[in-house]
C-alpha cells in the first residue's frame, strides 16, 4: 500500500498581497478561520506567516510582513481554540522567516508557543535577484539550537543542491533529530528552476532515509505536484504564499484561487496517483513530530 501524502497549506507567506489576491488572508482571525478550513479540505499541516499594518517610509502598508510576537500569539492561539471547539486537528507549522532579520524576532516564538514544525532554510539566496533572503551562519546556528532544545521538527527549505549539504551540516553540528524532513521549493527566481528534471535530481540527493515534500512558485506550481507524486514524494506544499493562480483561459483569464480551493486540487490530485491523504496524526508519526499542547 502507498504511503499516504502529508499536504501542507501554506496561507499567506510573507509577500502575497489583496491587490494580487483578495482571498489572501492577513489578520489573526482570517489566518485562523482559513487554517480550520484548509484541515477540513485535507491539510494535515499548515504553515504559518503573519502580517501588521505598520508604517513603512512614510506610508502606512496594511498587511505588511511580520515577525510580531503578539501576531504570532494570537493566531497560534487562536488556531489551536478552533480546533478544539470545531473537533479539528492540524499540526502547526511556524515560519522563521517573516521577513525581519533580527535573529531573535524570529526565534522568539519558538519556545512560548512550542509548534510541531517550523520552516528552516540554510542558506541565504538573491530571491527572484530583487532583494536578500538572509540566513546567517549566526542565526542558523541559534536556529539548531532551539529545534533541539524544544524537539521541534524543522522543515528544511531547499532551493537548491548546495542547500542539501548545508542542511547536514546544522544537522550533524547540533544532533538534530535524523532522518530530516526537506521541503523543495521550485521556480524561485536565483534558485533551481521548477522542472521535472531538476526535482528529480535534487530528490537523487536526499540524505538517506530523508523525507521530502514539493512545492513549485508561480506558473510550475502544477508541473511540481505532478512531478512529485510520479517521483513518490511525502508531502505536497500548496497555498497562497507559493502560487494565486487556479487556472487560466483560453482567453488570457485567470481564476484566482483560494487556500482551500488548491488544497482540494492536491486532494484530488493524489488520489488519482492512489494516494490516500495523511491525518495530522499520521504526519506526526511519518514525520516524527511531538505534539507539545493540545
């Protein structure tokens, strides 16, 4: 029997925008009400960013990237009490990466809010060659540190080959739990193309007995989620911090998705492949993650 598929639902990223995407959420309560709805559609995790209005050069930016504490708080918290009072379960994933890179606005809300996952990316990268995604050694090794100390799994976004090696790194330096668990992201600008030839080696160069899940940006997003699960991978990531677009017409048009609607499509997509959808539960144990509060 093929192993069921972990699909991960990644809400609203760091740079997604109501202009591009009205269905985009921002504030704590649309995050939460957004992230029920993707678990009830088969995202046995979702991965958390979040947004502020805050004033930037002179200009007040409404659902602006965000590193706050206090957002991070109250959506977590707020996730965790709908899930309860809906009788739902969905692992939580936090970002590290929000965009602000003083290292310890994106550590602080790993020990106070304790989530199964958070992202974990090894390398900086001239992201789409317009600005710098910046992961220091120095925050990376603060980073290790704090997965082990408080058993969270990392999710290991790799953009490229050389990121595998930097991946094994932290993780023999710090003893961080074996196997990883690594998430390609596909078609970032400055990083490996999203085509099928490229996934498939970049998966030649798992660590053995590692975990993978995909993910292709923009216009590879379908292409990656059709390569993976020809490939046999573990997970597939979708979501409005990855891709917008449902579809395009003959005609130019285009449909703008929503979290759910390209959770469903994964759904779909997988159970034509045979592949039955993995419970958060199930994640956990293919995973290796602990639940810390329920």
């Amino acid at each position: 029997m093929a192993k069921p598929l972990i699909i991960s639902a990644c809400l609203c990223g760091a740079g997604t925008k109501k202009e591009q995407a009205p269905t985009v959420p921002y504030t704590p309560e649309e995050i939460s009400d957004q992230a029920i709805a993707c678990a009830k559609a088969g995202a046995a995790i979702v991965h958390v960013h979040v947004r502020e209005d805050k004033e930037v050069n002179g200009k007040m930016e409404i659902g602006y990237k965000s590193m706050s504490l206090e957002k991070f708080s109250e959506t977590t918290e707020l996730i965790r009490k709908k899930s309860k009072e809906q009788g739902v379960d969905v692992c939580i994933n936090l970002t590290t990466s929000g965009g602000e890179y003083e290292d310890y606005k994106r550590l602080q809300h790993l020990g106070k809010l304790l989530p199964e996952m958070c992202s974990f990316d090894p390398n900086t990268l001239n992201w789409a060659n317009s600005y710098i995604f910046e992961n220091s050694p120095r925050f990376l090794n603060q980073l290790a540190q704090e997965v082990v100390k408080y058993n969270i799994k990392p999710e290991f976004e790799v953009f490229d080959t050389g990121h595998i090696d930097s991946v094994m790194y932290y993780v023999n330096k710090w003893g961080i739990p074996q196997p990883p668990h690594i998430q390609f992201i596909m078609g970032v600008g400055g990083s490996m193309p999203g085509t099928a030839l490229n996934l498939a080696f970049m998966v030649s160069k798992l660590p053995k007995g590692a975990t993978w899940s995909v993910s292709g940006i923009g216009k590879c997003h379908m292409d990656m989620m059709l390569a993976g699960l020809s490939m046999g991978c573990d997970g597939l990531r979708v979501g409005l911090e990855d891709n917008i677009i449902y579809s395009r017409g003959a005609d130019g048009s285009k449909v703008i998705a929503t979290n759910v609607m390209l959770v469903e499509r994964a759904v779909e997509l997988a159970k034509i492949a045979g592949r039955e959808i993995a419970t958060p539960e199930q994640a956990r144990e293919l995973l290796g993650m602990t639940k810390k509060v329920d």
